[in-house]
C-alpha cells in the first residue's frame, strides 16, 4: 500500500513537473501577421481618437452656436413682451407725451 502511495505520488509529482518545465519553457512570440494587425489596429485607435476630438470641438462650437441663438430668442421674447404691454396700455401707453406738443 505505501508503496503504491510514494509511485503514484512521484508519478503525479513528475507529470506536474514536467508540465510546468514544458510551459515555462515555451516562449510566445508575435508573428508578423499579428505585428502588422498590430498596427494597423494602433492606426485605427489614433484616427478614431482623432475623429473623436474634432467632433467633441463640432459640439462645442454647435452649443456656442445654440446658446447665441437662445440670448437673441430671449432678446425677441422681451422686446414682444414690452411692445404687447405698450399695446393693451393704448392710447395712453406713453404717460408723458401728449398729442400736438411735438417739437419741430
């Protein structure tokens, strides 16, 4: 029985061994194929970067833009509001003016 023991323990110690001596003497390396993927793929990252950055600055400039055209909206919205209170005021919607004492 101990004799089995100590064969199949060495047996299982020899083949772990031996396995980890095969994959830590194997060294992996790139082939061209992959090198050229490599970069084509280090090209792709750059030029979406890029695209990435210009669209960023496109929405920047395109806020500017939205945020000029709200300022003259909101300029449109009170000239409308002044002149709508003018009108339900008329004819007396100028206090201090009074017909015929224009100067000439």
């Amino acid at each position: 029985m101990n004799f089995r023991r100590i064969i199949s323990g060495l047996s299982i110690t020899s083949v772990i061994l031996s396995t980890v001596f095969i994959m830590s003497s194997c060294t992996p390396k790139i082939t061209e194929e992959q090198m050229m993927q490599l970069k084509e793929l280090r090209n792709k990252e750059k030029s979406l970067t890029e695209m990435i950055s210009r669209k960023k600055q496109e929405k920047k400039n395109l806020e500017a833009e939205v945020n000029a055209r709200k300022a003259e909206l909101k300029k449109c919205q009170d000239d409308k509001a002044f002149v709508t209170e003018k009108l339900s005021q008329w004819p007396n919607c100028w206090p201090d003016y009074t017909p015929g004492s224009e100067v000439k």
